[in-house]
C-alpha cells in the first residue's frame, strides 16, 4: 500500500471505529486531511462542533488562525496534513481522556508513518504529552527536539492565543521558525517506530 493509499484506509477505518465511547455522541469522525507527501504534520486535540459536522479538521476560528499562522510563513493548509489526537469530539468539547487518547493513537501512530513528515508541530497539551509526557508547554513551546529520530516541535494550541492575546506573538514567534526547521528536517530520516530513545539522545534544537 502506497501511503496515499494507507491514509485514505485509516480515514476509512476511523469513519466506523467503535473503539471508544466517542462513536456514540459523533456526527462525523475527523480524521485528518493533507497530503501524504506533506512536509509537516500539525497535531491538534480533537474535533469541536464545527468539525464534527463537517468531518474535517481544524475548520472553526481556531483553524483560520492557524491558516492566517501557515500564510505568515508562505504555506497553506493544503500543504501540510492536519489532524488531532483523537478523532471524534467529545461531548461539549471536554477534555479528551486517557482511555481515549489510548484508543486512538494507533491511528495517529500509522499516518504518522505513513506520511512520514520532516517535522511534527504539536499543537496544545495533548499533542505535546505523546512526545513529551511530562513537560509545561510555558516551558518548551517553540523549542524542536529530536524524538525517536523526528523533529518535533511543541506549540501552544492556536486555540489558546486566541483567548489569551498575549499568547498570540509567542505562537507567531514559534510559526516562523518552521522554514528553518523544515531545512534542518531534510538531514533526519529515521522512522519512528524505533525503540525509545534515551533522553540523552534527544538533542535541542
Ligand atoms: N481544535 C483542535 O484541537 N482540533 C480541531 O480540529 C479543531 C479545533
């Protein structure tokens, strides 16, 4: 299976998954959309109202920002693959939850692979907490790390600079460190599906 191929049956796999009490309450799953080529992967939290209905990610303000975010940096949406860690919308948009988050991140985990991106941008706490479990977004945001031989780049979730306008710079700031890191991302090939990596492997960026 081509990785075309691979993200279009993990879109059709996550459509009827059943594998955690979100199927009950979805109008739509939102798997994710991008191209299978995509240089970057965003990884958001999970689907809102305006997601669940459509069935496509990032789609309500939080999204515009993050297009107007792509555009200050000369890309668009179409660019880059876009999803979250889960793939259904919990109920009045709560937080997910770790038996969620658990049931799910297979599906993250093969398009990941599949894709296999030159840079992952995690976007919000939960994204971050995949790659780096117990650190304070105040603390690495804006700061790219090799994890299990990918560069990752911790971000707040546009989301959150649009209630909190100072946060808003900082997310700016962040964004228009990807060209470079794309660049750098070039020198970095090695799947992910490596045995962890010790933390005195993970170099700072
Ligand atoms: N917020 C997210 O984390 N994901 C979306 O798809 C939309 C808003």
């Amino acid at each position: 299976m081509n990785p075309g191929e691979e993200l279009d049956a993990i879109a059709a796999e996550v459509a009827v998954c059943t594998d955690c009490k979100l199927h009950r309450s979805r109008k739509n799953a939102v798997p994710g959309e991008g191209p299978a080529d995509a240089e970057l992967v965003f990884i958001g939290e999970g689907p809102g109202f305006h997601e669940n209905e459509q069935g496509r990610p990032f789609v309500g303000a939080a999204g515009r920002f993050l297009e107007e975010l792509l555009a200050n940096i000369g890309m668009s949406r179409e660019e880059v693959f876009i999803c979250n860690v889960i793939k259904c919308r919990p109920p009045g948009n709560r937080d997910p939850q770790v038996d969620e988050i658990q049931a799910c991140s297979k599906y993250l985990d093969r398009q990941i692979r599949a894709i296999n991106p030159k840079v992952i941008i995690t976007l919000g706490r939960y994204s971050m907490a995949r790659y780096f479990p117990n650190a304070r977004i105040s603390t690495i945001h804006g700061k790219a790390r090799v994890v299990n031989g990918r560069l990752v780049m911790p971000m707040y979730h546009p989301a959150a600079a649009l209630h909190q306008p100072a946060l808003r710079r900082v997310v700016e700031e962040d964004f228009a460190l990807l060209p470079d890191l794309i660049a750098r991302g070039q020198q970095i090939s090695s799947p992910e599906d490596k045995p962890p990596a010790d933390p005195e492997q993970l170099s700072m960026f």
